[in-house]
C-alpha cells in the first residue's frame, strides 16, 4: 500500500505540490489525472523518490521513504518499479536486453536472469521480439517492454507516467492489457498518471484529480461516477442532454445512474412494472468502466407514481442525479 502525506514540492520557490495525501490500496490501480502542469509527474517522481519531497511522508508498505538514506534508500528503491514519460529503452540493446538492465545492476547471476527475463516477455506478450531491438518494435510494444523492464526485479509498486501518450487507442488497449496483469497476476500496486480518460476507464479502481498541485477529486471510481458534481464522471458518464426535451409530455424527468449488471439490466423496467408507470429514455446511454456496466440516463416518466418509481430505482441501488421536473427532494 502507498500512502503520501501532506507532500509539499517548490522549484525555485514556485510551489508545484501543495499538501498532497492519497492513499493506494494494495494490489489496486490509482490513476492520478488532471491538467497540463497540475504537478502529476512530480508526485510520481516524489513517490518514486527520483525527485525529494520539501516536506511530507510518503510510505510505501508501512515504511517512510523520505526518512531513508544510503542502503536502506537503494533497497526501498528496488520496491519501487518506474515506467518513464516517454520512449526510456536503450536503442543498442535488445529487448530482452532492456529488461534483464536492472537484474544486471542488482547482481542477479546469468541463469536467473534469463528466466526471469523469459517470464517477464511472456508476461508482456512478447516473447518472439526477445531478440528485436527498440527501433524494430512498434511504440506499443515498447512501452510494453520498458513495464516488464520496471517489474523486473521484482517491485511491489509500479508506477507509469503517462505510458500511453501518443499510442493510438488499439495499442493503448495492449499497453493497458500488461498493467492490468500486473496487478492482477503480480498484485502489484499501480500509481498511473495520465491525461487519458480511456486510461481510467480501462484499468483505474481508484481516481485522483490534481489541479495546481492539490488534490481536488479523490476516490473509488465507481463511488466518483455516483456524485453528481465530480469531474470524474462527467468526463466518463454518455452525455445525457444532446437531445432538446419537451418536458411537458412527462411527469417527471430525472437524470439516474446505473453501475452493475443487474441495475442497468433490470431496474427500470421493474420500476416501471412496480409502479405502473411510463419510463422513457430522452438521452443518455451505455458505457462500461472495466467490466462493470454503466448507464446514464435522462429518463421521462409519465404515470401518477412517478415519484414513487423514483424513490425506488434510488432505493434499489440507482443514483438519481438530478430531478429537472418535479420536487426536486424526490429520491435526490
Ligand atoms: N525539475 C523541475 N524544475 C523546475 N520546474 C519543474 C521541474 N519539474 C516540474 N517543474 C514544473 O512543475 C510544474 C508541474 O509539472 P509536472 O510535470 O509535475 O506537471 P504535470 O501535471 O505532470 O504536467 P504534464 O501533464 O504536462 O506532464 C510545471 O510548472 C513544471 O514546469
């Protein structure tokens, strides 16, 4: 588990973060999003301990890095695997060559190496570019390579700094595919910082959003998407109001959102057989945040317990949003 307190950062007494505290699960996926020099890759780098914090704990497994010095510092680093901003594989050594580099520096004997490097390619999907060198590997598969090069020895966190910028979104899925294994196969603890919502979409559990250098949205994806003011869901929920809606045809019209299976397949039309009521769809649709359903809608409902309908699609476990007509108490 990570957990940063409190992390302040200034370069040239310009103050870039700003008493940053999150917390990573174990074995969990945080994205940390937010704009254009929010701070995102100088907490990654804090976290990483490639860059010292002004002041602030940042404990990884129970332990305060930022009180570590010589070996203690070097061992807590080896924790700690670091995919870079950008293309990071050394053009002269193959790929297989790029990941064994930090079972080199750790001393790990010919043998070992070679199967632990195996493992990591068949991990990534690449065991057939062994051999190949960077310049013969397409973006995609590089990035792949530099994750199994951070997982290499072995680490208990993995952080990557923006590991699909300038991927289109088919190899962003692969690139994707080998971080969720890595949590998933390795139970790796995943800190991802990135500008791509697909990013969070595909892989993220939890979600930080940092703007000038604070943290401002903090939580469990699937609990973000339920607030109707977070930014979060606004940038991953379908889009309710594209279609002009005639109020006066409904009783009431209510934005819902539907997280799971079993909500998104059967709780409308149950609140519409429940309570006798007409539940038309005005907008919205159908999305998918890793493999849980997701629906937004903009329902127009026409029956004399609306209301009621409303109260129960919330009670069943459906967030109703926002009641553009009627009380706007009801289920709220
Ligand atoms: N080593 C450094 N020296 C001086 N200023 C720095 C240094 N590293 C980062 N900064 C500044 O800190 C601010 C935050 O940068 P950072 O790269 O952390 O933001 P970011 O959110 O990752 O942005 P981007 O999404 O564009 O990568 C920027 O104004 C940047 O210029």
């Amino acid at each position: 588990m990570i957990t940063v307190e409190n992390l302040t950062k200034s370069f040239q007494g310009i103050p870039v973060l700003n008493g940053v505290s999150l917390d990573v699960q174990s074995g969990s996926v945080l994205g940390v999003v937010g704009p254009s020099g929010a701070g995102k890759s100088t907490l990654a780098r804090c976290v990483a301990l490639l860059e010292r914090p002004d002041s602030g704990a940042i404990r990884v497994d129970g332990t305060d890095l930022t009180a570590l010095g010589g070996t203690a510092l070097r061992n807590a680093r080896r924790q700690i695997g670091v995919v870079p901003q950008g293309d990071s594989l050394l053009r002269q050594r193959t790929a297989a060559g790029n990941i064994a580099l930090p079972l080199e520096s750790a001393g790990v004997p010919g043998p070992q190496r070679r199967s632990r490097v195996g493992e990591l390619l068949d991990l990534v999907g690449l065991t057939d570019k062994a051999g190949s060198y960077p310049d013969q590997l397409s973006g995609g598969q590089r990035q792949r390579i530099a994750v199994a090069r951070a997982l290499a020895a072995g680490p208990s966190v993995l952080l990557a700094d923006e590991p699909t910028s300038a991927l289109d979104p088919e190899t962003t899925g692969s690139v994707l595919t080998v971080l969720d294994r890595a949590r998933a196969e390795l139970g790796v603890t995943v800190l991802v910082v990135t500008h791509d919502m697909a990013v969070v979409r595909k892989i993220c559990d939890d979600v930080a959003v940092l703007e000038e250098g604070r943290v401002v949205e903090n939580g469990k994806l699937l609990d973000l998407i339920g607030d109707s003011n977070s930014r979060t869901a606004s940038a991953l929920l379908p889009a309710v109001d594209l279609n002009p809606v005639n109020e006066s045809n409904f009783d009431r019209v209510a934005d819902v959102v539907l997280v799971g299976f079993a909500a998104v397949g059967a709780l409308l039309p149950e609140a519409s057989h429940r309570f006798g009521v007409e539940v038309n769809l005005l907008g919205g649709g159908l999305t998918r945040l890793a493999e849980t359903p997701v629906a937004r809608f903009r329902l127009g409902i026409t029956g004399e317990r609306a209301d009621s309908a409303l109260e129960w699609i919330s009670e069943a476990g459906g967030v109703v949003r926002r009641t553009l007509k009627g009380p706007q108490g009801v289920a709220a």
